[in-house]
C-alpha cells in the first residue's frame, strides 16, 4: 500500500513538471499586444510588439499593421485614431506582420472597447474610388492565416439590396489552400448555403440565361478588375469552372453611397502549396442589386511567401503542361518597397530573363507608380523605361516620388510600395527544363536588394511508346525473335529521365546434337549406331526493362539499365533418330528408329540482366531507331536487340 502511494505521488509530482514545462514553453510564443486610450468616443489605439529578429543581408527589419475596430472599420496605420458614431462595446483585432524577420508573426487577442459617451460627432466620409474592392492584410504563408477584405458600396440612387461571392481555392492545385474559418460582417449581411447557382431574368431583359452546376465552362480565366459586367450567370459559372469553394453573403437596406466592409479570415491548409514564387488568388463578386444582372467583379492575385519580405518576385508559371506550354504566356510580378527615410526619385530593377523566353514578346501590363512607357528621346516627366542585355531586362522607373517608410509623416506603408508586372512569351525551341529568375531593386543610388528566385517548373507528363524489333541470339542455333512493346516515360525530358517497358517477345530456336557408338548386335556382330538428338524450342516471353536514360540533344540518347524476363508460355519438341549401319561404316543402314517428346511449360525461366543501349532519330518525341546489348547474369543467354521507337 505503501509502495503504491509513493507511485501515485511521483506521477503526481511528474505530472505537475510537465505541465509547468509545457505552460512555460507555450508563453515563449510571441505575442502582440494592443492598447489603447479612450476619450469619448475617440479611441486612440498602440500596439506593444517584441522585438524583431533581423534577416541577415536584408533590410532593416518592421511590422506592419492591421487593426479591425470591431464597428465595420480598418485601418492599416501603426497607432490609429478612431471615432465610434454610437455608445457600445466593440471587439478590437490586431494583426501585426514581421518583415524581413525570421520568426512567425506574434499573435495577438482581441480587447473590448466599451465607448460610454459621444463627445465627437462621426464623420461618414467616402473612402472608395471603385465600388468594389477587394484586399488582403498580408501574403499567404503556410501556418499563417491572412485576412480578405471585402469593400463595396452602393452606387445607386436608391436603397438596395444584393449579393457577394468571393471564389477561393483554384482547381488548377490539387490540393485546398484556404478554409475559411470566419467571416465577420457589421451591417447583417447573412450568409447563404447554396449548391447551385440559379438565376431569374433581369428586369431591363438582357441576355442572361439560366446557370446550374452542370454547365462546364473550360476557358482559362482572365484577370478582371472592378469594371461593371452584365452577364452575371456568366461570370459565376466561369468562376465556379476556376474556382472550388465559394461563399456567398446577402445585404439588405444599403442607403445609396454607403460604403462597407466585410471581413474574411481565411486559414491556409497543410496541404498548402509550399512553391514561393507561386501566385495564387481569390475572385470577389459584387451584385448591388438583386433585379439586375448588373454586377463588379474583382480578382486579386497574391504571393505565397516563406517570409514577410516587401521586395519579391513570382509567376503564374509555377507548374506548367510542356505540352501545351508554347500556347502559354508567363506572367511575372516585381514588388518593392522603399524603406529608407526619404522618396525614392529613381527605381531600377535589374530582372533575369532565362534564354528559353523570347525578350522580343516582353510586354509591361501595369505598374506603380503608374506612369507613361518612356519614348525613345529623354522626357522630364515620370515614366518606366525598358531596355534589355543579353540576360536581363531593367526597368526604371524615372522621375517618380516613392515615399519611404522611415520618412516623416508617413503613416499609410501602402504608399512605400510599387510593382511592374509583365508578360513574356517561350522562344520557337525550347527546353523542358526549369528556369529560374531574380531581380536586384535598386532605389537612386543605394546598394542593390535582391529578391527571391521566381521558378518555372514543367510538370512531368506521361509518354507513351510503341516498339518494336528484332532479337539477335548469337550463341543460339536457327534463332528468330520478333518483338512488340510499349514503354512508359516523362513527356519530352530535357536530359536525364527513366522510361519502363513491357515487351512481349515470340521465340524459336533449336538445338541438334550427334553421337556415334560401336555396339554388340545378335549372334556377337558388331556394328556402328548413330544417335541425333534435335529439340525445337518455341516461347512467348515478357520482359520489363527499367532503364535511365540521357538524351545527348535532339537526336542521339543513351540509356542503362536492369530488366527481367521470363516465358508466359513455353514448348519443347524433342526428336530422338536412332540409326544402326552394317558394319563399322555409314554405307548401309538396316535399321531407323524414331522418339518423340513434347512438353510445354508456364511462368518459367526467370532471368535478371542488365543492359545498354543507344538510340539516334528525334530523341525526345517521336520517331527513332535503337540498338540494346542484354547481359543476363546468371545463364550465358546473352543477345542484341534492335528496334524502331516511336513515342507520342
């Protein structure tokens, strides 16, 4: 009894450690806090956050700020002001971003405001240039969640009621990489649980048609901006052919100009695509009135990140199909941000260009600052040169005001930032090989930043051969071996690549072989008998090369490799002739005898080999002519294959 107390008491004891350990090492997280001061119904908010832990190389580390205040208002500033229009309690949240820090980001819980007073009249003032808007408080980062906020407002002269979707989750990736795990509105909007998507006629009798789950609509996307469209069924079922998940929210009594804000948190998967030159993105979809088919749509494309950097390059040509990829355009993206403490006048960046891309097809498609595209003759106002080197392409940005972050009176980061997004097309023969980009940024006169490498990678596809040829036995008698195949490969490796065969081979062959002996006969005669003994042989033979190949250029390739075979089907006819001659000479025969034998067998004869081979013809896809040398390592059944090829 004794002995068992004691157990219990040092589990006990143990138990208590344990969870002081792990208590202890759950307040080492980082955290975020948020105070604030209250005067009336002005609230005055600062955040406390720990220090940062700097990139070494980059610059200087700082946190960015997204503060939602609980009313249906924002703010991305370090120590917003913000006065409430009535007497309540508010939820406060605060998502602090580390830049150029190697840690995560510190959480942060919310805090409740309770405004007892209204000392300060609310100015109601309109803050949007569009309609519709959408954006987000940070990159996408696996582990990480990010928030989407959803802007709209009522451009009607008139009281409203509408819809909103916002389309996440592309089909393009296997896997999910958001679930949204909340949504938080101010103005009732109401979530609605729909499978299907249907619609009545407009009430101006445009030409919208009824949309259902069953129609596939397979073109790509294009990327849309806030301009009105009209074709509501359209567009939803284009997003639901893009898009795997969707939400969608109703509002109801919106008084004409009013502006509102929905909050998405979306919680990326450990699915997540983990590529950080990746683009990825999400489509929001506005109907501000339910009787029309009127509607704004809004995509906006983000870059999965491993770290909060500013200053980042990426692609949508994160994984592409080779065999359609000469119909494709790359599109590349180039974020920078001034983080010094006064404008930037000039921005350069200095931005690699693989030799698989056509520098001719180069084509900038939008920038900030936004500015003209330079003429040829030198111009004093603000514009974006392009010009080119063997290997790059440098854009700069000319006679522009780029405020810094560390610059006096600065308080919107979002201003600190630019971009050039362009598209590039593949050249007439290229490889299927990855490429890999980087820019260095350079702002006036200060040392170059350099970002990321944006990789294109090309998806490995499946090749499919037929084969068929010749097989050549040397040490056999009267041997014939035809043969039939397939063989199973990446689509158009570049060089090194595996290919496995299933080949089917009919074989015949024989052997004969002839012995003489003098042997006693009647009455003590003795003569010459002569024994021949001849088998034919006849199989079908599967064999299952696995090889590593390496295609040399376009028309030579070499390969290596094991392979087993064995005889699905086999069969042996033996013919014994026995002849006796008179005497001890072959002049006469008195007496032939004749034996026969057939057997046949299944599933026999397993053999292991290794082999060498090379082939010469288009290499890579289509027609060519080989020849492959077999080793067997265990019988002495070695032979010489030749074949033609011809891979789709």
């Amino acid at each position: 009894m004794r002995n068992s107390l004691l157990y219990i008491f040092c589990f006990l004891i143990s138990f208590q450690i344990f969870a002081e350990q792990v208590k202890q090492a759950d307040t080492l997280t980082r955290a975020a806090t948020i105070i604030f001061k209250t005067t009336g119904n002005e609230v005055e908010f600062t955040p406390e956050t720990p220090p940062l832990n700097q990139i070494a190389g980059a610059p200087k580390a700082f946190y960015s700020y997204y503060w939602e205040f609980g009313d249906g208002n924002f703010s991305k500033e370090k120590k917003p002001k913000h006065i409430y229009k009535s007497k309540g309690t508010y939820d406060i949240k605060l998502w602090a971003t580390n830049n150029y820090d190697i840690g995560k980001p510190p959480s942060t819980r919310p805090k409740k405001v309770t405004v007892n007073s209204v000392s300060k009249d609310y100015n109601d003032e309109a803050t949007m240039t569009n309609n519709f808007n959408l954006q987000r408080n940070r990159e996408p980062m696996p582990e990480e969640n990010i928030v989407v906020i959803m802007s709209y407002k009522n451009p009607k002269d008139y009281v409203t009621q509408g819809k909103l979707f916002l389309f996440y989750n592309e089909l393009k990736y296997k896997a999910d990489n958001f679930t949204i795990s909340d949504i938080r509105t101010h103005h009732d909007e109401k979530e609605v649980f729909e499978n299907t998507l249907a619609f009545t006629p407009d009430l101006n009798d445009s030409h919208s048609y009824l949309a259902s789950n069953d129609i596939a609509i397979s073109n790509p996307i294009i990327i849309q901006d806030s301009t009105e469209k009209t074709n509501l069924p359209l567009t939803l079922e284009t997003s639901k052919s893009y898009y795997k998940n969707f939400n969608i929210l109703e509002f109801n009594n919106m008084r004409p100009g009013e502006e509102r804000n929905v909050f998405f948190t979306l919680e990326t998967t450990p699915e997540m695509l983990k590529d950080t030159s990746a683009i990825i993105g999400v489509r929001g979809v506005y109907v501000p009135d339910n009787n029309y088919d009127n509607h704004n749509i809004k995509d906006m494309e983000m870059e999965i990140v491993t770290s909060h950097d500013p200053n980042k390059m990426s692609s949508n040509g994160t994984f592409m199909n080779y065999r359609i990829v000469r119909f494709k355009t790359l599109k590349y993206k180039i974020k920078f941000q001034n983080n010094g403490e006064g404008p930037a006048r000039t921005i350069k960046l200095e931005t690699d260009i693989p030799e698989m891309l056509d520098k001719s097809t180069l084509k900038v498609l939008d920038m900030y600052p936004k500015c003209k595209i330079c003429p040829k003759e030198p111009v004093n106002y603000s514009c974006l040169d392009t010009t080119f080197t063997d290997t790059q392409a440098i854009f700069t940005f000319k006679n522009i005001y780029l405020p810094g972050t560390n610059q006096k009176n600065v308080k919107e980061k979002d201003s600190t930032k630019g971009f050039v997004k362009y598209s590039i097309k593949f050249t007439k023969d290229f490889h299927k090989k990855k490429t890999k980009s980087r820019t260095a940024i350079i702002f006036d006169k200060n040392e170059p930043i350099i970002t990321n490498y944006s990789t294109t990678r090309f998806l490995p596809g499946i090749s499919i051969g037929a084969k068929t040829g010749y097989n050549y036995y040397p040490d056999l008698e009267d041997s014939k071996s035809y043969f039939v195949g397939a063989t199973v490969s990446p689509y158009k490796s570049y060089k090194w690549y595996w290919q496995v065969e299933l080949v089917n081979n009919f074989n015949s062959y024989s052997t004969s072989s002839v012995s003489e002996q003098i042997v006693d006969g009647v009455q003590g005669f003795r003569h010459l008998q002569r024994k021949t003994n001849a088998t034919e042989f006849t199989n079908i033979n599967w064999e299952v090369p696995i090889l590593i190949r390496y295609n040399l250029n376009n028309f030579i390739g070499i390969g290596a490799g094991i392979q087993s075979n064995f005889n699905i089907s086999e069969a042996h006819n033996q013919t014994l002739l026995i002849e006796d001659f008179e005497g001890l000479t072959t002049d006469f025969v008195f007496n032939k005898e004749t034996e026969t034998n057939k057997t046949s067998k299944s599933f026999t004869n397993f053999k292991k080999g290794f082999l060498i081979e090379a082939t010469a013809g288009f290499s890579r896809i289509g027609p060519s002519l080989g020849a492959r040398y077999v080793m067997n390592f265990e019988d002495n059944f070695n032979y010489w294959q030749f074949y033609a090829i011809w891979k789709f």
